[in-house]
C-alpha cells in the first residue's frame, strides 16, 4: 500500500503527526532507577507494558509523589497512545485504560496526544498497528536498516493519512472493533481447541503411568537404565562432522531438534556426550521445560544433557522416551532440582525415580498406542495452529484496508 497525495481516498488528507498531535514526549527513569520503585501509588509505564492491541499489567511499576512530580511533563490524560520508541519492542503502541490512571511514562515509551478535533486517539492507535506504518515506524533507508529507537522530531514528521472526518474515522473504528471481535472469539476457540488436542495426548499419556497392571514391577531408574557414554574431545578429527546437540536445540515437550550444527561449525572445545540411536536424551536444565530427544541417529550432546541408555531386557527406548515426559516424573525432576541459580536434575537424584514397569511386550503395546495417539494430536495441532496464523493474517489485512480508504462493512470478514 503506498499512500501520497495522489492515491488518498476521497476525503481523507495527508499530514505529519506533529500537525495533528497536541503533545509528543517521553519520559525518564526516576531517581534512584529500578529499586526505588513501590508496589503501590502511581503507575509508571514502561516498554513492556506496551503492546499492539493491549496494555499488559504484568511489571507495571509504582513511584511516589515526589518522582512523580519530576516526570509531571509526561503525566498521561484519557486515550493517550503510548508508543514504544528504543529497543527490541520499538513501534509497538497501545492506549492505556483509564484504571491505571494516574500515570507516567519513562524513556523508552513516548505519548503521542492527539488534537481530537482532527485524529480520534484510537483511530491513530490503530494505524500505528497496521502493518504499512509499522513497517514505517520500524524501517529507515532504502537498505531496509531495522530502528533501534525513534526520536521525537521523526515522529513529529512523520506522515499519517486519515479522513478528514471524525465520524468518519468513528465509523472505520466500530467496523474494526466488531471485527476484531469475531477474531478474537474464532481465536479463543482455536486456541481451545488447540489446548484440548494437547491435554488429550498428555491425559492418556498421565493414565499410562497412574494405572498399572498387577504385573508391573516396581523399579528405581537406576536399576534399568544407565548413562554409559563418557565425555570426548569434540576437536578430534573423528568428531568434527558430527552434529551436535545442545538444550537450546530442543523443542519444549515436542523433542523436535532445531537449528542443528556440527561440532566443526561450532567450533566446540569443551568436553561432549557421544550419542546414538540406542539412547534417548534427557536435559537436565530447568526440567519443567520437559526437552527430551528419542535419537535416530549418531552425534554429541551437551554436558547439560543425559544421554540414558535403557537395559534391552528390561525397558524399551520408546517406553522410556514416553515416560520421561510423563507428570509424575516431570514432577519428581523439578522437587529434585530447586536450588538458587540454575535449576538442574543430578544425577543421583534422576536415578533414584521409583517406577513401575510392565513386561517389554506391554511397553511395546503401550508405546504404539500413545505414538498412535501422538500422530493424530500433531495434525490436530497442525490444524489449529495453521487456523490461528490464518487468523493473524486476516486480522492484518483487514488493518490495511481500513487505512487505504477500502473498508466498508464487517462483512468482509470470514473466518
């Protein structure tokens, strides 16, 4: 959408956001920064509170009267936009609820005020979301160079289209606040739907464990699984080309393998874990994350990592795959693992989880049941994952129309 004097809708005028803003400005960080702040009395908005469509509570942080007093220039009023103007979230903006009122701003987080009797506040809040002046707010040069922050005088220059009509820009409002409301319920079903897909795999999968046949055997980890790998040199020539595998390389709760590299393309030097197919892995690190790998193939793992091999007598991989994402020990590994710092599952502590075990033509009959299970979860979850970013999707070309004058009624939105 590209939009100059020549291609603006009928009645709609072009303007820099200096003419149509009363008030641009950011704040500061009070005296005596983060550990002066209270957890009651005036709000102080911050970049992490601001995002597109929503204000988010979480982290809202308080400062008394008398720091409130020197940031009395940044004091937010009714429908103030708050946009995000340094860092990573730069250009993300939203208009604060009154609840949180009073309020001020600190430095990476500037009010834009508009004149009311030229821009509504939420019809500007809504176009710095759409994807045409966001890409704007976000891009500078013809290199496409990503902003880290925007300054008061580029805002201030910066170019919007509106309707010169206030009714007009209501009117475009209301067809986007009931649209969006249709996606926001198509979403919330979506969503739900996703999460029952989910809960479904990890109820039988919890059921497993929790009702077990009066043949099962009562074991410690220890006695039918054990960690036979020794730590190697990934420098060695033998070791270069073999991928390797770090907790950062694994999908939470899924064990899909990510971004993966070779030892060489590392550059690794310190000291690995040799894997391979008979083994499944296991990290250690933050064990609520429940990243574990059932390996079909040759490489090295991070010393962060487990590599378990199960007896062949006694357990079968796949069983021990499966039960190392169960609640019961997912729920054991993080009892064992709270210490200050970095939580982590000690060996001895991992070898010492008490399970019962059924015979390995059971394991085996449990084990096509719940991959059985899995296939049909991942389409379902394929299904409304694909629903939700169809949904995203709508919701951004609905914004561009909205502000290239070709919205007309909610209609055109299907979901």
């Amino acid at each position: 959408m590209k939009m100059d004097a020549r291609s603006l809708p009928k009645g709609w005028a072009s303007k820099k956001l200096g003419d149509v803003a009363s008030k641009i400005g950011s704040g500061a960080t009070p005296r005596g920064g983060n550990a002066s702040y209270k957890t009651e009395g005036i709000s102080l908005v911050r970049s992490m509170n601001v995002h597109d469509f929503e204000f988010r509570e979480r982290n809202l942080a308080f400062i008394d009267d008398q720091q409130a007093k020197a940031l009395d220039n940044v004091a937010l009023q009714e429908n103030d936009v708050l946009l995000n103007i340094t860092g990573a979230s730069v250009a993300r903006c939203c208009i604060i609820p009154t609840d949180y009122l009073p309020a001020r701003v600190n430095q990476h987080v500037s009010i834009i005020r508009t004149n009311k009797e030229l821009v509504d506040p939420t019809f500007l809040n809504l176009l710095l979301t759409s994807k045409f002046y966001k890409d704007k707010l976000l891009f500078t040069g013809e290199q496409g160079a990503t902003r880290q922050a925007i300054t008061k005088a580029q805002l201030e220059v910066f170019i919007i289209a509106y309707p010169k009509s206030l009714p007009e820009q209501k009117r475009i409002v209301s067809i986007l606040d009931k649209a969006f409301a249709v996606i926001a319920k198509a979403k919330s079903n979506a969503e739900q739907n996703l999460k029952n897909a989910k809960e479904l795999f990890e109820s039988y999968l919890q059921s497993v464990f929790e009702n077990k046949g009066n043949e099962w055997e009562e074991k410690t980890l220890g006695e039918v699984c054990e960690i036979s790998s020794k730590l190697i040199d990934p420098r060695k020539p033998e070791f270069q080309n073999l991928i390797h595998i770090g907790a950062g390389n694994i999908e939470s709760q899924k064990g899909t393998l990510l971004e993966l590299k070779t030892a060489k393309e590392e550059n690794l030097i310190s000291g690995k874990f040799l894997f391979d197919e008979s083994m499944v892995l296991y990290s250690k690190i933050r064990p609520y994350l429940m990243k574990v790998v059932n390996c079909d193939f040759q490489g090295l793992c991070s010393a962060d990592i487990y590599p378990l091999s199960p007896s062949k007598k006694k357990m079968t991989k796949d069983f021990l795959y499966h039960m190392l994402l169960s609640k019961d020990f997912t729920e054991y590994a993080i009892l064992g693992s709270e210490r200050a710092g970095m939580p982590k599952v000690n060996r001895n502590h991992l070898f010492a989880y008490k399970l019962y075990l059924p015979t390995l033509k059971t394991q085996q009959t449990i084990v096509a049941k719940l991959d059985a299970l899995s296939v049909e979860t991942k389409k379902l979850e394929t299904i409304y994952q694909q629903k939700l970013n169809d949904l995203d999707e709508l919701k951004k070309s609905i914004l561009q129309k909205a502000f290239s004058g070709e919205l007309n009624t909610t209609k055109e939105v299907t979901v």
